[in-house]
C-alpha cells in the first residue's frame, strides 16, 4: 500500500492510547529520540494543567520496526497513561461502575451534548473522554513517524504561536528552519520575546479571573516538490486535505493557506505571487501569498499553515447549562483542565500537516523501499528541473 495511513484509538484516562501507521515503505531509518522529542514537546507550555505533571509520555513500538528501521509492515504505537491507575474503577473496561458519578451538566463547547444525543448515553463521560485532547498524544506519534519520512526526502516541518487570546505576535517574514532554533524552549513556542512575555502574562492574568485562552499557530513545511496533491477532483486538492487534517485537531476552530485573511481584502494585483526564472534558481517568486499552494497543489515555495484555537470548554468558573437529567438550569461539569493549550497546539498542528504531506509523498511517488522512493523523486525533479 503506498498511501500513508493512520488511526488512533484510547480514552483519556483508559489504560493508554494505540496508534496504527500504514502505508510507510521499508528500509526507512527510525530515530527514537526523534520520537520521543515529539511527544515531550506536545507536553509543552506555559498554562498547561495538572495532567502534564502526572504524564511522562513515551512511546512503545510494537510491530513494524526492526533494528531501527522499517518492516514495511503496519506499526503499532502505545502511549500508556499513566493516570489511569487513579481511574480504574471509573474507567476499567472490565469494572462494574456501579456507584460511579456520572457526568450530567454538558460543557457549552464541549463535545458532551451532541455526543450524549448522538450514542443515547446517560453519562456525558462516554463522550469527553474519546473526544478530550488527550487523543493528540497519538496523533503527534503517527506524525513523529511521518516527520521522520519526509526529513528522509528533504522536507522540514516547524511551528510557532501566533496570538494567545489578544496578544498578537508580530508578522514574520521568510521564516527558514533555523530561525525555529530554541522556539520549544519558549513557555508559549512564540518566536518574539517580547511577545512572549505578554502573552504569559495575558495567561497569568485571565487564569485568575478563571478564564481559559484560545490563540493562533503557524506551521510551515520546507523543501517539497512542487506537484503534490491535485487540480482535478475536489478530494485531490492538498488544501482541502490540509485544512481537514488541521481542523480536525480538538479545540481548533479555523485554518487558513498563507495570509489568506488580508489577500481577501488586497486587489488582484497585490493577491498574487508573479513568476519568475533564472538559469540558476529556475522558476521562483518573490512573495508567498498563496501560501505555497497553488490550485490544491504545492508550488515549490514554503507551505504556510494557520489555525485558531477556541479557548479550552472546561472552566474552573463553569458557564450556564443543563442537566440532561433533570433538565433544570445549572452550572456546567467542572473537572481538572489547561488555561491554554495553544502552545502544544503548534506541535499537534506539525503532526497532521506532516501525517498529510507523508501521505501526498506516497501518493506521488510510490515505492517500497525508501529508496525507490528517493529515486523516484530524483527522476521527478530532474523531469520537471526543479532546484531545492
Ligand atoms: C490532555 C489531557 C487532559 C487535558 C487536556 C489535554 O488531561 P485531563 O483531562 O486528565 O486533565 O489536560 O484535555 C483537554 C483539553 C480536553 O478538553 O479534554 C493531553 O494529554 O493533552
């Protein structure tokens, strides 16, 4: 199979969570600690909640890899949750449950509503528990894995935070990879310290007034082929599949290719990206307002992704609602949250646009072993004279 593939399963505080990756070719050279600095990085952030103390997530591979390297074979991945020994009667699959609170005061934002509608449960805890963030964890596995596939065909993925609630970081400009050097080591993964130390001050702030904050990251993606995805049907389009990886990350509300916001309200002439050539760089632009996208399909320039984030549905000072049982007026559930988890957003946001491009490679360019892959790209680029 030479499509890239993924699925997760796990609750939040069941035993752990499984992740499946299919579709890698063999040969292609594992780094754990790679992986491993993937998922310390999710656990990043200034305004993170209890859970990131008790957590210390690692990844257990259990097919698929041998000696450092893969099998072609599915790999499975298990992250252990380490609270689950607190949960074991609330959530052991073999566990009674008599005497077990339920959960029924639906959080406004939340997936508990819809959910308990949906599957006719009683306990909004059948829901929040699949539907919690916690799931990312598994995500962010699968995406160390394709991550690690496209540094092997020369692409680099990086994020940073853009605005937590109203503190905006100022926008930059021909970002390169190493302009990212030390962005983890920034309590909110925002490149510009000055903005960096408001933006934790906004957290500080509003966590007081028990508030939690959403805000806005970019991902950038480095050094792919111009060509992937496709003009010709709608599900083809790497955009839409872009913005269905990106959207679909819990709590993120909206997704946009480059500055699409001011391109709606700039004239034609300053919305474009003019082309250029020149015997040593062939075709080139000098600006990157399409984001790196042009009609579903990659041009050669960087790929440029934003999201924004809601801020998180659970408030220590909880919003009006429901409860589904008796259908009087009350507060919403209260239980352990984040302020903010727009930080490990970014690193979350890296793992699908990296789990999409893996994918659009192995579309592209097929093949078994990785180098049948490389060679296939070689022969692309020469074919089409393209220059990283
Ligand atoms: C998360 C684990 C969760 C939350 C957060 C993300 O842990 P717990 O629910 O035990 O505190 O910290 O989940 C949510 C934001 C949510 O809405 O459910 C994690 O591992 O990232």
């Amino acid at each position: 199979m030479s499509r890239f593939r993924f699925t997760t399963a796990g609750e939040s505080h069941g035993p752990g969570l499984t992740t499946i990756v299919e579709g890698l070719p063999a040969g292609l050279e594992l780094d754990r600690e790679g992986l491993d600095r993937d998922m310390a990085r999710r656990q990043l952030g200034h305004g993170r909640g209890g859970r990131m103390k008790i957590e210390k997530d690692a990844v257990d591979v259990r097919s698929g890899v041998r000696h450092r390297h893969t099998l072609g074979s599915p790999i499975a991945l298990l992250v252990a949750n380490r609270d689950y020994e607190n949960w074991v009667e609330r959530m052991g699959p073999w566990e009674s449950g008599e005497g077990v609170a339920q959960v029924h005061l639906p959080r406004p934002g939340h997936a508990d509503l819809p959910g308990l509608q949906k599957y006719g449960f009683d306990d909004a805890r059948n829901v929040l528990e699949r539907a919690s963030a916690r799931e990312t964890a598994a995500r962010v596995a699968a995406g160390a894995i394709a991550r690690q596939f496209l540094e092997a065909v020369g692409v680099t993925i990086r994020s940073h935070v853009t605005r937590i609630s109203g503190v905006q970081a100022p926008a930059p400009h021909d970002l390169q990879p190493a302009d990212f050097e030390g962005v983890d080591d920034d309590p909110v993964r925002c490149l510009d310290a000055d903005t960096s130390a408001a933006m934790v001050e906004e957290i500080n702030r509003l966590r007081k007034e028990n508030e939690s904050l959403g805000g806005t990251f970019e991902v950038r993606a480095w050094g792919l082929v111009p060509g992937l995805g496709s003009h010709v049907s709608w599900g083809e389009k790497l955009d839409g599949r872009i913005a269905q990886a990106i959207v679909s990350i819990q709590s993120v509300k909206g997704v946009s290719i480059g500055p699409a916001w001011d391109v709606a309200s700039s004239p034609g002439s300053e919305a474009h990206d003019e082309i250029f050539h020149s015997d040593e760089r062939g075709y080139y632009r000098e600006t990157n307002r399409a984001g790196g996208l042009e009609g579903g399909m990659t041009n050669g320039e960087p790929l440029i992704v934003h999201a924004a984030i809601k801020p998180i549905s659970t408030l220590t000072k909880p919003l009006r609602s429901v409860n589904v049982h008796t259908k009087e007026p009350e507060q919403a559930h209260k239980e352990r949250t984040d302020s903010t988890v727009v930080p490990a957003a970014g690193v979350v946001g890296e793992a699908m646009l990296a789990i999409v491009l893996a994918d659009a490679y192995r579309e592209k360019f097929g093949g078994d072993h990785i180098d049948d892959v490389r060679a296939a790209i070689a022969a692309y680029e020469q074919r089409i004279d393209w220059r990283r």
